[in-house]
C-alpha cells in the first residue's frame, strides 16, 4: 500500500460520496421514466486509464462495478479542460452495450494535468431507428436499432456543438426527454468534477493519486482471498433463453467455472452461436467485460459484503466468450435486448459458482 490504512479508508469514503453526489444530480434532474423512476442509468469515476474506481451504492445500476471506459478513452487524441465526450455506438470500444445507452466522460484536470475521469450513461427514451424506444427482439442488425455516434466530442472547452445535438435531436421520436436527460447527465459530470477538486484539496493530489490506486489494489486482494477459499475445480452450468425469434430454438448458455487457487476463468465456449435476432451481447472478447462480470460482482458481493465496488475486483477472473458466439458477435449484428441475455448470464455464473460452494449460495 502506497498509503497508510486511516487515509485510505477516509479516501475511500470520499471517493463513494462523489459517486453518490454523481447519481443524486442525474436522478434528480434528469426528465425521462427510464432515468427518474426504473434508474437505468450509471455514475463514477475513473483512473486517467478508465478503470472504474468509484461507482454508487444505491442509485441507478449498481451491477456495472469495474465499466472500464479505456477503449472509449484512448479513442480521442486530445483532451482539454471542460471537454465532453459521448457515445452510443455498441461496436466502437465496447464500452456502450446498445444503443439506447448514451455514455459520456469529461476529463477531469487539476492544474493543468489529467487526474481521474467523471463517467457515467443513461438509457434513452428512444434512439430512433425501426420500432419506438428502438428495442425488439426481431430486429437482425444494429443499422435498425437507431442512430449511432462514435466515440466524438460533444462540448468544447466548455462549448456545446449544437449541430450534433441538433443532428441526435432530430433522430429520435422523444426529443425533449433525451435533451432533458442528457443536461442531467452534463450536470452529474460537474459534480463529479467539484467532488474530485475538493478531495484533492484535502489530501493533496500525491495521496489522491495513490489512494485511487491503492483502492483498486485493495479490492484486488479482497476478491482474490473469497476466490481462494473456494475449492479448485472446475464447475458447469447451462441455461437457456426463450427462443430467439417466432418458431425459433431456445439459445443456450453453457459456462464452465475454472478455479484455480485465488484466479478464476469462466469458458462461455459451449455457448450458442450469434443469433439472428437482438440478444445478442457485444462484448469485443474484453475477458474482463462488464457484462460478462455482472454475476461474477453479485458472487463476490454475496460472499463477503464489504467488499469495496470498483474495478479491482476483477482482475483475479477473465472470461472466454469466442467471437461470433451470441456473447461476442460480429458486427453488424443486432443487441438491443442483450439486457435479457445479461440476466441470463448472470443466473448461469451464479448457478456455477453455486456449485463450487454450495451453502454459501442459492
């Protein structure tokens, strides 16, 4: 540890509270039912390199603990105080899941040096595209599922394009609601910007610095302890999806759980084939993807609740998902009801990890 227990610990809670002060802003000022009452949304903060090491507690979708927003990062050549970057784009970096999901970062400076990022994404009313809210499962290309943005900068040094958000405005049927929701996404990166000035202001910008990466360490060794009183052995589950399209099969979801001493690997290899229809899950083969990890997170989180919720937790574990396998399509397949395949998922590493210690999980 590159700083004592106290600090950390007190960092730490700092770091949460900026997170919780992210989503509070989003939740309170953002127009849409998908934001406001089914909180499908995201806040946090990240290293300069993307990883996630502040996420809320209890507001929005508490299961994206470790999003890494580096592919998304790197993507821009340049980056300047007051800057706002945004995409939507399911196959540019990964990092956007479907198109509805609208994610912004805003480097966060402090004099004159990149320190963190304020993060964050909300689910849109609708996006545009073939049927309204942009989602159906008989959908077979993510050209039908609305309009798409790479990862491009929306403000400039504090300057927002109008013409991208006219371009974005003009392309959806609920105009009002997305702008709504977007300010409020705007408004939840500010806080996140005043949080992290006034932390470095107390504990200075070194320990800031090698607090966040202490965190991240911290919660490294956590998941590596509950993974290491875990029997060695290899353990399999499969489940299945209602079927893909009208008089279609169910999709299988097979994975096999490797433990070996405090590293796991989850081989999602028996897994069905991409589909035809929108379940499918873009995750670009990140061994370490976020939606591959949501029921990994639940796991470690059963097993020992304080543990702390950022990035660190999963490098202990990598996933297999083989491209062109419903868990890592090709483009242009369709993913805009991958939020079903994602629960799936979940079930079937929690049903793996079930096996592996079995009074310890339903």
């Amino acid at each position: 540890m590159r700083i004592d227990p106290v600090t950390l610990q007190i960092l730490a809670n700092h770091a949460q509270a900026a997170a919780d002060s992210m989503a509070f802003t989003l939740f309170r000022t953002a127009h849409s039912t998908f934001v406001k009452e089914t909180e499908d949304f995201t806040s946090g903060l990240t290293t300069v390199d993307g990883m996630t090491f502040a996420s809320p507690r209890e507001l929005g979708a508490t299961w994206f603990v470790g999003l890494d927003y580096g592919p998304v990062i790197r993507a821009i050549p340049e980056y300047r105080e007051g800057d706002v970057f945004i995409t939507n784009d399911p196959y540019s970096g990964f990092v956007c899941t479907h198109p509805p999901d609208t994610h912004v970062w805003k480097p966060i400076f402090w004099k004159g040096e990149i320190v963190c990022f304020a993060v964050g994404h909300i689910h849109n009313t609708d996006v545009g595209g073939a049927v309204p809210a942009s989602l159906s499962r008989q959908l077979t290309e993510v050209h039908q599922e609305g309009i798409r943005f790479p990862p491009v900068k929306l403000v400039d040094q504090g300057v927002l394009d109008q013409r991208l958000l006219d371009i974005f405005l003009l392309n959806v049927r609920a105009p009002t609601q997305n702008y709504g929701d977007l300010k409020a996404q705007l408004a939840s990166l500010t806080t996140g910007e005043r949080k992290v000035h006034a932390m470095i202001e107390k504990f200075g910008l070194s320990t800031f610095k090698d607090g966040v990466a202490d965190l991240l360490d911290m919660a490294e060794r956590q998941a590596r302890r509950i993974i290491g009183a875990i029997p060695d052995g290899t353990y399999s589950y499969t489940d299945y999806l209602d079927e893909d399209s009208p008089g279609g099969l169910p999709a299988r979801l097979h994975l096999d759980l490797t433990i070996k001493g405090e590293e796991a690997v989850m081989d999602f290899s028996g897994s069905d084939p991409q589909l035809a229809a929108s379940l499918n899950m873009p995750t670009g083969g990140n061994p370490r993807h976020i939606l591959l990890m949501v029921g990994y997170n639940y796991v470690i989180y059963t097993l020992d609740t304080s543990v702390l919720l950022n990035g660190g937790l999963l490098r202990p574990v990598t996933a297999i998902a083989p491209e062109g396998s419903m868990l890592n399509p090709v483009f242009p397949a369709a993913v805009g009801m991958r939020s079903m395949t994602c629960s799936r998922v979940q079930g079937v590493i929690i049903g793996a990890f079930q096996r592996a210690v079995p009074g310890k999980l339903p």
